[in-house]
C-alpha cells in the first residue's frame, strides 16, 4: 500500500532541525545522534528532507510500529495513523483513520498565532 499524495508531504523544516537534527532535543535527541552520524547535518536538512521523501515516502508501506509512548504508527488495511502535534512539535494524538478520512490540507488548517489583549 503507497502513501496517496506522497509527493505533497509537508515536511516542516522546523521538524528536521529542531526535532529530528537537534542532539538537545528531549525526545529526538537521540534520533539526532543517530543522523549526525550517518552524515546528515543540522544546517543542511535539506539533504534529510530529500531522503525522507525518496527512500520512504515513496515505499510500499503495510506495517505499524509501536512505540515507547504506545503510540502505533504505520499503514495498515484498516487505514493510516495519522500524528496530531501542537505548535511546539509535541504529539497531542496518534489516531487511525480511514484512507477515505484523509485529503491534502488547506490554508484553514494551518494555524495561526496571535496574541490576546489583555
């Protein structure tokens, strides 16, 4: 099973350098480690977001994986699990959706910060 749309997967750069390339990070630290290691480099994420989309966006995925969190992720028959993350990069949920739940996002999706009068 593909991943539909893959080629318009949203990869924030925010995600690779302060999550996945960030040794500081609480939980991608260790992540970090690994790709510092293997080449990748914290001001050049570019190449990181240019493997993600070649070498796994694009790869017949039909397995889930269950994390230290319990959080299960993957593809499966029964749909896709879906990550929710709040505004710092934290994940607030890890849902399963069906395909026909799932369509690009809109400009009403992404958020918007403002701050409150006091």
């Amino acid at each position: 099973m593909k991943v539909p749309n893959a080629d318009r997967a949203i990869i924030a750069t925010d995600k690779l350098t302060g999550y996945l390339l960030n040794v500081s990070h609480k939980r991608g630290g260790p992540k970090a480690r690994l790709l510092l290691s293997v080449g990748y480099r914290s001001d050049h994420s570019q190449s990181l977001e240019s493997d993600l989309r070649s070498q796994h966006l694009l790869l017949d995925v039909s397995r889930t994986h269950e994390n230290a969190y319990d959080a299960v992720s993957g593809v499966s028959e029964e749909g896709y699990s879906v990550e929710f993350f709040d505004m710092t990069g934290n994940t607030v949920a890890v849902v399963t959706l069906p395909a026909s739940a799932l369509r690009l996002p809109t400009p009403a999706d992404r958020p918007a910060v403002r701050a409150l009068s006091a």
